[in-house]
C-alpha cells in the first residue's frame, strides 16, 4: 500500500480522541484554559453529565476580536512561542489543541470579551468548521458552551457512562481545582442546581470546607516544608493531610498538584498511602490534598497529551520528600489517644463488633514514629542520602508516647482477653493483638542495631523449602538476616537455620521459619517488606487467642505493652484495648 500524508481533519480528529475521551476532559481543559485567563471565578453547569451541554464561564482577559477565530486552529496558543519556553512551562496550557479537539467533535459556542473592547465577539464551531462569527455584548470574560458531544462519532459516544457518572467525574475534577487554587471562586451548577460553591478566599483550609464539610476540614493536618536549601533542585510541599477520623473507602480523594496541574501519578499516590500505613485502618484511605512546586525546569509536563502526568527529572527526591514529610506530620500531630465514654463523635472510625464503646480520638497510631527511619530504604536506588532530606523536617526530638497507666490483672476471659483494672476504670485487652505490638516494636527496634540480634542455635537445624520460599530468601536475604535470621545455604532446596530473633518462640525453628515467610508473602496488608516481615515475625511470635494465660504471664504482657510507643493500636491500626471508664460505668448503671 502507498503512504499517503492523512487529510488534515482525518488527523485532527484521531489528535482530538487524545485530548477529549469524556465531558470532564473537556471541562478540564475549559477550566484550565480560564485559570491560564488569570479568572478569578470560574463557573461550570453541566447538563445530563455533560452530553448535553457544558458551560464554562470565566472572568478572565478574554481573546481580542481578531484572534477569536485563531484560537480553534490546531498549534495555535498564546502561551508558548519557542521550544526553549516548552522547557519552563509554566500556564497550564501550551499545546494549542483543547478549542480545536472540543470543536472537531462538538459544538462549541464561545463568547468572549477583553477589557479593552467595547463588545464582545461570538463565534460558532461545529464539527471543526466555523459557522459563524459575530460581535457581541458580553461582560469582560469568556463563556463557553459545548453542546452535542460526540454526537457525530458514536463509537466514543459508546464509550460514555450514564449521566450520574460522568457528572461525578466532573465533580470530582472540579473538586480538584477548586483546592488547587483556594484563591479563586469555583461553582458548579448541576442541571440548574448548586453542588457546591468554594469562597475564593485564599485559605486551603476553608475550600476544604467548602468541598467537603467543616468536619473534615477541621480534621486535616497541616502539611508544610521548608525548601531543601542549599542545592538545586528546590521542593516546595504544602497541603492538608486528613486523619484517620475522616479516611475514605477507596484513594481518589488523595489530590496531588504540581505547580498548580492536577497530576495523576501511582507512584506519588504510593508515596503518601505507605507514609500513612499503620494511621488508618486496612483498606481505609486518607482525604489528603498535596502541593508540590518546584522550578518549572524540573518537570516535563508534556509527556501526556491529556498533560495529566508530569515527569520529575528527580523522581527519587520527589518521593522520598513527599513520603517522610508526610509520615513525620503524621507522627508529629498525631493526637496522644484518649479513651472516652461514648458519644457520637469518631463511631464509623471504630470496629463494629465493639459495640458501644469505642476510642474517642485517634485509634489509628499503628506504629513508631521511628518506623518510617528503622530500615535502610527500600528505594535506595532513587534520591539523596537520606539525611539530607530530613534536613527540611522540624526538630523530631519531641514525639509524644502515649503512656498507658499503670494496670492491675483481674483475669482472662474466653481465653483471648485480659481485663484489668487501672485507676480510670476496666480495661479489655486483646491479648493477641497487644502481644503482637509488644513484639513488633521489638523487632523493629532490634532490626535497627547492628549486628542484629541472633539467637544462635547450638545445633543448627535443616530445613527444606519450596520455589516460593526459595525465591523470597534470594530477594529479601538481607532485610531477613537483618530481623534474626540466620540462614545459610545447603542444597539446591535445604537451607541451615543458624539463628533465630529472640522474638521467636522456642519449639521448632523449621516450622516457625515456614509461618514467617509464609506470612511474609501473604503481607498482613503492609506494602513495604520491611514492614511485612516485622509483622511476620511478630504475628508467629504473638499469643494466640484461645491461649489460657497465667497471671503472670498476663501481668508481664501488661508490662511490655506499657512500654510500646503505641501501645493502644496494633501494627494495622486496630485497637489492642477497650477501655470502660467509671464515666461510663456509672451512665450505664443508671447511677447518673
Ligand atoms: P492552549 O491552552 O494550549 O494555548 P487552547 O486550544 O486551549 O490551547 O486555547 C487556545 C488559545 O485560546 C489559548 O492560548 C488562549 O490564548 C485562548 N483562550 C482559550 N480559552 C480562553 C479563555 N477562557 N480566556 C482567554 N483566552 C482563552
Ligand atoms: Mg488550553
């Protein structure tokens, strides 16, 4: 076959598909488009999610007369005259392709006005041809009015969900922008009525208010860092990141910008979801909104012709900024737990099956705050040595430890729970679940000394294991000598145990070694593997439930708990402890 250059509006329409998939890419690009217009109010209504009709009304400089037309030819941009700018980037546009690609699969109606013109201008475009151009009277600004979307490609048409979906798409991505830029006025109308409406008023905390509710707003944290001075590059970060008393049920309301661009990236949204682990409960997910900016050099923003990705030239320091600085603001603000008599507040936080009593505040302080520095790092290959971005934390001398009072043993009950009595009321304690604290803090400790602490065993014991097991001593060795064990080598399937942790219990090293990495492939819900083998190693070590336990057994776990940095939460997060407090006692024996 011959090679034939495509007709123009062949090619322009196979571009457009990359630019516009669903009404909310053309309400991102309508949005962004407003935002490069310096607006400071931006308004969307959307009809039938947006395969109706879409307007998008702004109050920005407008197009002068004479370019309007311009504005809908492919390349054509204001924004960018030389590849040296394309290299510092800095409005969200620059591809002139977002009024070409809407216009070549809809119709557009696009009213503009600039401060210096006296009317505005109106111009028409269907299916990429112009229909018609006119002066017009218009408020300083553009409005812009997409309707039949699709209508003549029914293939992408297809593709659409109903119209409740693809309107919370929009939402969301309005949602997005909205805290990106809490300096400006969003509003979005949905089929004439308001979903919501953010104040412009500059403050992060109040356009988390005005997106969500003034709960959650008063939940965040605040999230800041100074510059890493000194070298280049800088990385600015600030935001709000929410706590375990407003997490979500799945990741989408972890909102990441960089210098102002919504970006859409795994591997920064991992960064945040490990920084948080042992904060919320499993499968829970944080609200956090996230600002990075940073010299526009930095990144390269046209790698995506959606421009929802960037690509950092330093994504190790990127990463390992974002993930310490949010695990340390974690840590640092933290509330110490406090156990209340029930209310109304922090319920859905709780476990169901606890019934009326629950944690008031923050049940979620799974793990030490020296967790996130207690094993060389994983991503060792990406980023600086690591003292240099803690450089950019404040002083971390003072954590706070949560001490727990000092508890009398009553006795065991179903053989899975302590009760005892502390000077604030009754105390149940899980006896599993705090075992397993007590041991995972130990280990996480001992991991950090070196040489690490080895049980040596006077006889070394054999043991064989399978592929699986096998290929994860090969790629875990180290972090697995580092925990205690000792293994060598010693056919093509046997290896010798030569030591143990002093974690592990007596009996059999052979079984206990299978159960430990066997544990460690099914990962207990951690993501790191230096966070899964602390927590194999101490969930094999851990008192069953079912164990009858003697009083001082049950007096001695009291006592290790007492000296965990956490000692209310287990490794997950869940509660290790229910506390009844004479409050509650009383109110319940109707005494008061
Ligand atoms: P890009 O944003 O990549 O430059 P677009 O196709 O989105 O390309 O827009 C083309 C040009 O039209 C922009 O460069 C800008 O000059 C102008 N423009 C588009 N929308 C607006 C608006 N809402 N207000 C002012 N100017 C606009
Ligand atoms: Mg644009």
């Amino acid at each position: 076959m011959k090679i034939l250059l495509m007709p123009t509006d062949v090619s322009s329409k196979i571009a457009a598909g990359e630019v516009i998939d669903r009404p909310a890419s053309v309400v991102k690009e309508l949005i962004e488009n407003s935002l490069d217009a310096g607006a400071s109010a931006i308004y969307v209504d959307i009809r039938g999610g947006g395969k109706e009709r879409i307007r998008v009304a702004d109050d920005g400089i407008g197009i002068p007369a004479e370019e309007v037309e311009l504005a809908f030819q492919r390349y054509a941009t204001s924004k960018l005259y030389d590849a040296v700018e394309l290299e510092s980037v800095s409005t969200l546009g620059f591809r002139g392709e977002a009024l070409p690609s809407i216009a070549a699969v809809s119709r557009i109606l696009f009213v503009t006005r600039t401060s210096f013109e006296d009317s505005g201008t109106q111009i028409d475009v269907q299916d990429g041809q112009v229909l018609g151009i006119q002066s017009q009277g218009a408020a300083q600004g553009t409005v812009v009015t997409v309707t039949r979307l699709f209508e003549n490609f029914p293939a992408r048409k297809k593709f659409l969900r109903t119209s409740g979906t693809e309107t919370s798409r929009i939402q969301t991505l309005i949602t997005r922008y909205a805290l990106a830029y809490p300096g400006k006025r969003f509003r979005l109308t949905v089929e004439g009525t308001e979903v919501f409406n953010t104040s412009g008023s500059g403050h992060l905390r109040e356009a988390v208010a005005d997106v969500y509710d003034t709960k959650v707003a008063q939940a965040m944290l605040d999230l800041s860092s100074k510059t890493v001075s000194g070298e280049k590059p800088s990385v600015m970060i600030s935001g709000l990141l929410g706590t375990a008393l407003v997490d979500r049920a799945n990741q989408s309301h972890i909102a990441l910008f960089v210098n102002g661009r919504w970006i859409q990236s795994r591997s920064l949204v991992y960064a945040i979801k490990q920084a948080y682990h042992g904060f919320l409960k499993e499968r829970r997910f944080p609200i956090a909104v996230v600002s990075i900016v940073m010299p526009h050099e930095e990144i390269d923003v046209n790698i995506h012709p959606a421009k929802a990705e960037v690509k950092f030239r330093q994504e190790g320091l990127v990463f390992e900024t974002l993930q310490q600085l949010v695990r340390q603001t974690l840590t640092l603000h933290t509330p110490v737990p406090e156990l209340l008599v029930p209310h109304a507040i922090g319920r859905e936080t709780m476990n169901e099956s606890l019934g009326p009593l629950f944690l008031e505040t923050n049940i979620t302080t799974g793990l030490s705050h020296n967790m996130s520095h207690a094993f060389p790092k994983a991503r060792q290959d990406v980023g600086p040595p690591i003292d240099e971005v803690q450089k950019i934390f404040v002083d971390q001398s003072f954590i706070p430890k949560k001490v727990l009072p000092m508890l009398r043993v009553l006795g065991q009950i179903h053989s899975t729970y302590i009760i005892a009595e502390g000077p604030d009321g009754i105390y149940l304690i899980d006896q599993h679940a705090a075992h397993e604290k007590v041991l995972f803090e130990r280990v996480v400790a001992e991991s950090m000394q070196s040489p690490p602490k080895i049980q040596s065993l006077l006889e070394p014991v054999t043991v064989e294991l399978n592929p699986h097991q096998k290929e994860l001593i090969d790629r875990q060795g180290d972090l697995i000598y580092r925990l205690g064990l000792h293994l060598e080598r010693f056919g093509p399937s046997t290896f010798l145990i030569r030591g143990v942790p002093p974690t592990m219990p007596d009996g059999d090293p052979a079984k206990s070694l299978v159960e430990v990495l066997q544990l460690m492939m099914d990962g207990g819900g951690f993501n790191s593997w230096e966070e899964r083998a602390a927590y194999s190693i101490a969930c094999h070590g851990a008192i069953r439930a079912g164990k009858t336990l003697s009083q001082n057994e049950m007096s001695e776990l009291l006592r290790q708990l007492e000296d965990c940095d956490r000692p209310h939460t287990c490794p997950h997060g869940r509660p290790t402890m229910i506390h009844m407090n004479f409050e509650y006692l009383e109110r319940e024996f109707g005494r008061r």
